[in-house]
C-alpha cells in the first residue's frame, strides 16, 4: 500500500512541473502580444525615429515562438500516444509554423 502512495506522489510531482512550464511560456506569449498590440505602435514610432526596428522584431519573434512552445507542448502530450499519421501531422505543421515565422520575420510579412 506505501507502494501506490509513492508512485502517485511520484507522477503528481512530474505533471506540474510539466503544466508550469506551458503555464510560464503561455504567460510570456500573452504578455509580448500586450505589449506588442498596445505599446507596438508607439514603440515602432519612437523606434523607427531612432532605427532601431530590430527591437520590434525581436520582440515579435520571442513572442511567436512562446506561443509556438506553449500550444506545441500540449499538442504533443495529445497525439504522442496516437497513431503515426498524427503525429506525422503535428511535425508537418510544427515545420510549417517554424518556417512562416522564419520567413515573416525576413520577408517583413
């Protein structure tokens, strides 16, 4: 019986470690799309006066990939277990995702 009292308290210790991280990067992604909704336009004012719309894109970019992390974490927890076209799918479009932000970041799109 202390057997199955450690192994739940073992898994209980891995789940919201796991659920913090996406809970951090879910967190991190709203916060950059704040700032890049509401004070973006000032900031690219002030910062395209001063040539600095580096900052602007950089800001653009860690805000896309913690989204890209909070929502591919969980999408992998649900087809990891599936079958292989789906996970076949969720690499496909984990590509596709990675390179559109890399190409709107270069493109200027």
């Amino acid at each position: 019986m202390a057997k199955k009292t450690d192994n739940k308290q073992t898994q209980r210790r891995s789940t919201p470690s796991r659920v913090s991280i996406v809970d951090l990067l879910a967190f991190l992604a709203l916060a950059a799309s704040a700032i890049l909704l509401v004070i973006g336009p000032i900031l690219r004012w002030v910062l395209a006066n001063t040539g600095g719309a580096v900052v602007m894109q950089a800001l653009n970019l860690v805000q896309q990939y913690c989204v890209l992390a909070a929502i591919a974490i969980p999408g992998w927890y649900f087809v990891r277990y599936k079958r292989k076209a789906w996970r076949i799918a969720y690499f496909i479009f984990l590509a596709i995702y990675v390179a559109g932000t890399i190409l709107g970041m270069t493109l200027g799109i």
